[in-house]
C-alpha cells in the first residue's frame, strides 16, 4: 500500500511539474518585494532623496553586471571544453543547474527578510539589500531559465514547461493578496511575521523540490535507460554534431554575439518591456491612491491589487495556446497592439471615468506582465539559433540569458528613478516629501480647466502615456525580429539533428 502511494504520488510530481513549481518559491518572495520595498524604504525608513538615486545608480550597475558573470562562471566549462558531450543536454549540465538551483534558492529567500528589519543607516542597508537580494535572484532565475532551454527544444515541449511555471506563479501570487492585509506602516511587526513565514516556506520548497529533480534524474531515469532514452525523457531531439577544437573565450563570444541580430532587436525591445513592468509595479500603489482613493474602497484596490498580480500568470495559460496555434512572435505582436490601443482609448476616455481607470490600471499589468512571461520561450529560441550559427559543443543557454539582462535589468532601475522624476517635474509633487517642491508646471491651466488636482492629473498622464510610448517603440524592434516561422522552424530541426546538413548552409535560411 505505501509503495503504492508512493508510486502514484511520484507520477503526479512529473518532470514539468517540479520544474513550473520552482517558480512558486520564487514569486511568493518577488511580488511582494516589487510592492513594497520602495515604499518600506521611503516611508518607514525614510531615506533621503540623494541615498536613494545612490543606491538605485550602483545597483544598476550590479544589476546589469551579474547576469552574465554568473552566466560565465556557469557555462565556461561548456564553452571552453571541446570534449563536452555533444547532445543537446549532458546529466552533468542538468545536475549541475539543479544542484546550484538547492543552494541559491534557500540564499535568495535569506536576502528576502534583511529588506524588513533596520538593521542599518537606510542608504547603506537600502544599496545592501537590493545588491544582495538581486544576486541570488539572478542565480536563481538564470539556472531556472536555462533548464527551460536544455530540457527542450520543440515548441511544444517548451510550452508545457512554461505552463506549469505560469500556474504556479499565478498561485505564488496569492501572496499579495495576503500582503494587503498585513501591511500596516504604523505597525510593522505583522507584515514582518508575514515575510517571515514566506521566507521559511520557499526554502524548504527549493531545497525539496531541487533534490527530488537530482534524485529523478540520478535514480529513476539515468540507471533505468542509456543516455539517449534519459534525452529523450527530459529533453527533445538531439543535437547536430560539432567539432570545434578550440575552446571559445569571453571575448569570441561577445563578438559572436553582437553580430546576432535578432538578438540585439530582441534586447532592445525587452529594455523597455522589462522598465514598463517595473514601472507598472512601483507606481501601482501611487496610482491607486492618486486616481482612485476617493471613488473606491479600500477592500476594491486590494482586488485590483490581487488581480493585477495574478491575472498575468492565468492568462498566460490562454496565451500560451495561442502561442502554440499561431506562434510566440505573432501574440507577443499581437500585446504590444492591445497595450497601444488601450492607452490611446483611455487618454481619449479622460481621467474622470472611474470605472474605465480600474480596468485600464489592471488591463495595462496584466497584458504587460503577460507579455514578459513569454519572452522566455522567445530567449529559448535565441539559445538554439545561437547553437547551430556557431556551431557550439554545448548550448551555452545560462550565458545567454545572461547576456540578455546585462542589455535589459536596466529598466528595473530606470522605472523608479525616471518616475519619480517624470512626477516631480511634470506636477511638482516630491514623493520623498510627500508635498509639492514647487508650483506644477501647468498648475495656471489646470486651474482655469476642469479643476482637476495636478498630482491626479500627472499621475493619469504617466499611467497613460508611458505605455503608448513604450508599445511604438517595442513595435518598431519587434518587426525587426526574423527568428520566427520557416525560420525558427529550420533553426530547431538542425538543432533537434533531424537533418544531416552541414552547419554552414544556416546562414541560407
């Protein structure tokens, strides 16, 4: 009967499962972090002004730089040894992605608590947190995202990676609805027990979860079949065979790299995907508390709250089929239309319609959210045109999405600092005072006008014109972006090592 039970209990834990339920640790700990650590730090700690744009400054720089240092300490060795494994995938890879996955994960949720205790002046604690937070962030992430890319290669199979992440990010997101109720700036000491039990969970859930993966792929598969057949469970196709002698340096790859076209249109359109979603996540409390608070309760902006955080990941579910009938370039296309059409609709609608703002506040995070949980399988597709063009050993996927957040977690940092200084310029109103520094650049119109507030009427125009701006700018790259249809298609059946060409005939495609 045990054994039984075990057995049933083992099969429902499949492969993809664990994985997608890697990112339940993960998004319990990040969505709460995106909501309130500025505020933590601006109201509670209240640091000053000049400390705050110090430390968000160097942590751009931190934040752009680890990304590919700790993609290079990790696949250095597949770059620099010739006589790796020339499938898609080696156990060694695998393992070694799980294995790093055991450790960074418990570290990640550590650095999530040191944000709700002053254990330091606010300036240095604040620099220190957010350095040492986004680095086991960026292991996590980057070891998480890279299994996405050596476990698969079809679309299909990717897809129903990608699925389970988005199912249990969207239950990980419950933890803002729950947030919402501990949170309470005069007194801390709840919403700090809250972080606490948040904390405790995702570190036993990344240390179980990692090893039960180790001990799948050690135990059940790995002894059971030949190398090819545990491929075959974990991973689709092989890869074409290659042979390059010479081990590949840092500076070979960066010059590979900058003649990959698609991939430099791709990161310039996630630069201003991943400032929007970051921008949508700091001034989403300023919003509703600005254009809502009086038309609103307080039990209705913590639905929106809830929903705007975990709408993006159900409704990924829907868009990732549409992905799989028309393809990820096509719906990606497809959101950056709908968030340009929205803004236009409700900067025509004004500010006065209430109801058209809550749906427009919640729409405009969803489908942006929305459109950043698919940029994965987008990365994925890159990792294997990379593969194929240079004709590596080994897919160096961990390097390359690494490479991707040096040119884009930029954004994360710019979306405070440029917002903050788009609301001070433009109505005046310092968000480190909490008063105007100043009369409103068109405090004189406004009120010969309508007699709408100025700060309300900045905060409608920053929520409506930054996404207009962004959609027109991430169209113009996007349909520079060729890595899609017969292209994508020729890209994954040389990689999967169906055909038997030579690698060079790529560059015909």
């Amino acid at each position: 009967m045990g054994k039984s039970t075990w057995a049933c209990w083992n099969g429902v834990l499949s492969t993809a499962v664990l994985y997608g339920s890697l990112a339940l640790f993960t998004s319990i700990l990040h969505n709460v972090f995106l909501l309130y650590y500025v505020e933590t730090f601006v109201s509670i700690y209240k640091i000053d002004k000049v400390s705050f744009w110090v430390g968000e400054t160097i942590f751009l720089i931190w934040n752009s730089l680890n990304d590919p240092l700790f993609g290079w300490l990790s696949d250095r060795s597949f770059l620099s040894c010739p006589q790796s494994g020339s499938h898609i995938t080696s156990p060694e890879v695998v393992l070694k992605r799980l294995n790093a996955l055991s450790t960074s994960g418990p570290l990640f949720a550590l650095s999530f608590l040191a944000f709700w205790v002053a254990w330091a002046q606010p300036g240095l604690q604040f620099l220190l947190c957010l350095c040492l937070y986004d680095g086991f962030l960026t292991m996590v992430d980057l070891h998480h995202s890279a299994l996405l890319a050596d476990l698969a290669v079809s679309a299909t199979a990717r897809t129903r990676l990608n699925f389970y992440c988005s199912v249990f990010s969207a239950i990980g997101s419950f933890s803002v609805f729950m947030s919402y109720g501990f949170w309470d700036k005069e007194n801390f000491y709840s919403f700090r027990l809250f972080c606490v039990t948040l904390a405790a969970f995702s570190i036993l859930g990344f240390f179980f979860v990692s090893r039960k993966l180790q001990l799948r792929f050690k135990k059940e598969i790995l002894p059971k079949q030949d190398e090819a057949f545990a491929l075959k469970e974990l991973s689709v196709g092989n890869a074409p065979f290659t042979h390059s002698e010479k081990p590949v340096t840092i500076g070979q790859y960066l010059k590979q790299l900058s003649k990959h076209k698609n991939f430099m249109w791709f990161v310039s359109m996630n630069l201003i995907q991943v400032f929007h979603c970051h921008f949508n996540s700091n001034f989403f409390p300023l919003f509703l508390e600005h254009l809502l608070s009086d038309n609103i309760s307080a039990s209705t902006g913590s639905i929106l709250l809830g929903i705007s955080f975990i709408a993006p990941h159900l409704n990924n579910l829907y868009f990732l089929t549409l992905c799989q009938r028309y393809g990820v370039y096509q719906v990606i296309q497809w959101l950056f239309l709908l968030k340009l059409g929205l803004g236009v609709v409700i900067l025509l609608a004004g500010a006065d319609h209430i109801y058209l703002l809550c749906i427009f506040i919640a729409s405009n995070r969803v489908f942006t959210e929305g459109t950043c949980k698919l940029l994965k399988l987008v990365v994925s597709d890159l990792v294997d045109e990379d593969f194929v063009v240079n004709q590596r050993q080994q897919a160096a996927s961990a390097l390359l999405f690494g490479m991707v957040a040096l040119l884009t977690k930029p954004g994360q940092t710019f979306a405070p600092l440029i917002g903050t200084w788009l609301l001070c310029v433009y109505t005046g109103y310092d968000v480190f005072e909490r008063k105007p520094v100043r009369d409103p650049v068109l405090a004189s119109d406004i009120s010969s006008g309508s007699g709408t507030p100025p700060l309300r009427l900045g905060c409608f125009y920053m929520l409506v014109f930054v996404p207009i701006t962004c959609a027109l700018l991430q169209l113009a790259a996007w349909s520079r972006f060729t890595l899609h249809g017969r292209k994508l298609q020729a890209i994954k059946t040389l990689r999967q090592g169906t055909q038997h060409g030579h690698l060079v005939g790529v560059k015909a495609i």
